[in-house]
C-alpha cells in the first residue's frame, strides 16, 4: 500500500482578501455580511475568555455541540434572541442589542426631506 504524504497548501488570507475585494461582486457580499462576522468574532472572543469549549458552552445552554458550531458560522445561522441570550449566559456575559442611527442614510434622508419640503 502506498504512503499517502499530505502537503498543505500555503494560504494567506489577508493578501487573498485584499485581491478579492477589488471585485465589486465578491465586496457587496462580504460587506452583507461584516454584522454577522462581528457577531461571531464576538462569540467566540467571549468562549475563549470563559475557557470553554463548544461541548461546554452545548451543556450550559442544554443543546448540542453542533447546534453552538452552527450558532458560531457566520452567514449559516441566523439565531433567535433567546438563543444569543442563552449564548452569552452560558459564556458568562449579558447580550446588549442597540440600535445605532446610519448617519449615511441619516444625511442623505435630510438632504432628500429638505428638497421635498422646499419642493
């Protein structure tokens, strides 16, 4: 039998997204998704502090190992309210939700209420 001899591939993710998001296609996708990524990022910083592990974050919050794995991919899960809330008590934490005013859209909704009232 022949010895199979594994040879990862080298990957740089940093120089592969900095390539990738010079595609208008592959940016618009990645930017629909920077909440999720920042939840998750959020997630896991959280497990990490509370030195647990998914199976024992899966314990606290009476669910299994693969349902916290899919709760922790971004773009795969979109979780209720009481699930996160289960999240962050079993990693130690309170789940804080706001609501942050898009000053962008905030902007353009003055200047386009401006020129319809002086319309």
């Amino acid at each position: 039998m022949a010895e199979l001899k594994y040879k990862p591939v080298p990957h740089d993710h940093e120089a592969f997204l900095k390539k990738a998001l010079k595609r208008k296609d592959f940016r618009e996708a990645y930017e629909d998704l920077e909440e999720e990524y920042t939840l998750v990022r959020e997630m896991l910083a959280a497990r990490s502090r509370a030195g647990l592990t998914q199976e024992a974050v899966a314990e606290r919050m009476g669910t299994t190992k693969s349902a916290v794995s899919r709760l922790e991919a971004a773009g795969k899960h979109a979780p209720s309210l009481t699930t996160l809330k289960k999240y962050a008590q079993a990693v130690g934490c309170h789940l804080e939700i706001k609501l942050v005013p898009d000053t962008c859209r905030t902007k353009r909704s003055t200047r386009t209420a401006k020129k319809q009232a002086a319309g």
